[in-house]
C-alpha cells in the first residue's frame, strides 16, 4: 500500500511557491509515493537474504547512510538522520544518487505509486505480525507526527493546542496521549466530521473559530485565561495563550496565530510542509518564544531506549497506546489516482483523513 501525501498533492496541483527552495533537494521526474507499506521481493548480493518475503515499511529518508557517504555528515552521525546535510549531493557516494530527501522525491530509486521501488538495507523496519496493512501504511505521517512531539518539552504544560486536525495533526494528539500527557488538548480545525475522531484519539475538544479576526482572539483568550491586545489595521495579539502549539497547517495564517496565540516562554513547532507565506515574527522575539522545526523521522531517545521513529511507532501502535484506527478512510487502486487525488484535494467534501493506494492486488 502507498499513502497519498500531502506534499505530494501539493506538488500535483502546483501549491508550492515556483522558487521553493526545496527544488534543490529534489529530482524530477521521479515517482511519488513515499508512505508505504511493502514485502521485500528482491535482495542485492550483499544483502541478507533473510528479508526476502518479510513485510516492511521502508523509512524513505535518503540520508548517509544509504548514498554510501563516508563519513556520515554530523546530524547522520548523530543519528538526527532526517536532518542529514547531503540530501543535496549528486552522485556523492557509493550509490551515486542524484538529489533527493526521500524515496519519492528522488529520480534514482522510484516510490511507492508503483510496483516495485529501491530502497537500502538500513530503510527497511519489519512490521509486526500485530498490524495489520492498513495500520502499517499510517507509520510514516504518525512517525512524523510522533517525532515533533518528542522535540517538544512537555514537562510544564497544561494546555496545549494542535493546529490542524489533518493526519499530521491528528496524529499529534495520538502521539501525545501515546507518550503520557494529561493535559488539554484543543484540536483546531474547521471541519465537524473531524470531531469524534479528535476526541477518540485524546483531544479534550475539537475547536472550531469563526472568521472573523477578533472573534477568533477572543475565542482563544477566553479558553487559555489570556487577554487580547489590539494593534493599528486591525492586527491582534494575546497576553498568555496556549503552553505548547502544533502547527501542522503550514499556511501563513496559522503559522500568524500560532505564534501569537503562544504564552511568553512557549514552544511552537512547525511541523507542516507548507512554506508559510508573509509573517510577523514580533511574537517570536517580544515574548521570548522557542520555534522548532520536526521534519521525517531519526533516532530517538525514550524510555531509556535509542531507536528508530519506525520502530517506536510500530511499538506503540501494535501495544494500542498508539491509536491510529480512524485515519485511513479512503483506498484505491493504482488506476484510479485521478479520483484518488481528487478526494485527497478535497477532504472535507470526501469526509477524508488519509488516502492511499491499495497496490495488494494489482
């Protein structure tokens, strides 16, 4: 099975700015598709023969490791390798590849909207016997998800706010009841069939603002205990707000919000793949805010334990701290991807959370 990315509709109707500087750490014409959910059919020499036939998913990050750069970059050694510093390289290392984060974006192993795609011994994780297909196929948007959670100190939080209760959103607040936080979650989207679905997965509420600008301040001020402050032109902005903020829209508007709707000393991560647009960055430095980025996956430190966000996403979904079972509401066969795009273009219409392509009978 292939998941239908957000990024990758956002590439197939044209969304991304023509001067996306992720154009660099890309190749075209390459095939999309890197969420997936696949059986090993074929093994090089050097590689143990043992995987042939197992059920895996493959981490499609495109890092050190699989180029054959020796030595690693600094965030490869470290085991950051979703932040790895060659992403970029042509044809650097024994793999020669040419510019690419991930299987999907990258012209020399093919993806997952296919029969068959490359992929190097270390991107492969075994799933559990637990899991079933259509569980697996959400591993990768939950590991993103799962991972911004894990850059964020929750340890003086009480109240924090999901901004966008797609699957990354969605996934977020899984992720966060997942690794033992007790207080408010607020899931913010505009859509209402969203809302059993947020309060399934650990969402205290699924808040839904209205359009107008003030109104959504003060909506906020009166859920956080903060106050509204007006500026000239009609720009607003809080005194307090939420502890931590999850922005996984990526639009300038709620990457705007985020940041203001963040108490003095909060954390806002920016998990979206979308680049923003025009911002007022005064929040960031007036109230003292840290900005993190999550991109992809690594190697984490939980628990006492140093693994991959695969294998700690494969662990906490098959033990059910981990809930993913409502996200995946759409599949289709490979040959019908136009209304597949279609739906995954249109959620709220569709009623949808996550697309994918169900390759098992083609």
């Amino acid at each position: 099975m292939a998941g239908i990315c957000g990024s990758d509709l956002a590439i197939i109707a044209q969304k991304q700015p023509p001067n996306s500087i992720l154009q660099a750490y890309s190749t075209l014409p390459s095939i999309f598709g890197h969420e997936n959910v696949a059986v090993v059919d074929e093994v090089g020499p050097a590689v143990d023969k043992s995987w042939v036939g197992r059920r895996v998913c493959v981490d499609p990050t495109l890092c050190c490791s699989v180029r054959g750069i020796d030595p690693p970059c600094r965030r490869c050694a470290s085991g950051q390798y979703g932040a790895c510093e060659n992403f970029a390289a042509n044809g650097k290392g024994t793999a020669g590849l040419p510019p690419g984060t991930s299987i999907g974006y990258c012209g020399g192993v093919g993806g997952a909207f296919s029969e068959y795609f490359i992929a190097h011994e270390s991107q492969l994780c075994p799933v559990p016997d637990e899991l079933l297909d259509e569980q697996a196929i959400l591993t990768d948007p939950v590991a993103c998800s799962l991972h911004a959670v894990l850059r964020v100190d929750l340890s003086e939080a009480e109240q924090v706010l999901v901004y966008g209760a797609g699957v990354l959103g969605l996934g977020v607040v899984a992720s966060l009841r997942a690794v033992g936080y007790q207080g408010r979650i607020d899931a913010l989207d505009r859509a209402p069939y969203l809302q059993q679905t947020a309060k399934s997965l650990g969402a205290s509420q699924l808040v839904q603002l209205p359009a107008d600008k003030a109104e959504r301040f003060e909506a906020i001020a009166g859920r956080t205990g903060a106050s509204v402050k007006r500026a000239r032109f009609g720009n607003y902005t809080l005194s307090g707000g939420y502890d931590v903020v999850f922005d996984c829209v990526g639009s300038s508007n709620s990457i705007n919000e985020s940041l203001k709707w963040t108490r003095s000393r909060g954390q806002v991560a920016l998990i979206a793949t979308g680049h923003g647009g025009k911002l007022d960055i005064t929040p960031v430095w007036f109230t003292e805010l840290t900005v993190l980025g999550a991109y992809g996956r690594e190697m984490e430190s939980y628990d006492g334990r140093r693994l991959s966000t695969y294998q700690l996403t494969h662990e906490m979904m098959a033990s059910g701290a981990l809930k993913v079972g409502r996200l995946l509401t759409h599949t289709f066969p490979i040959e019908q991807y136009k209304q597949a795009f279609k739906v995954g273009l249109s959620k709220a219409e569709h009623q949808a959370i996550k697309v994918a392509f169900d390759l098992r009978n083609g």
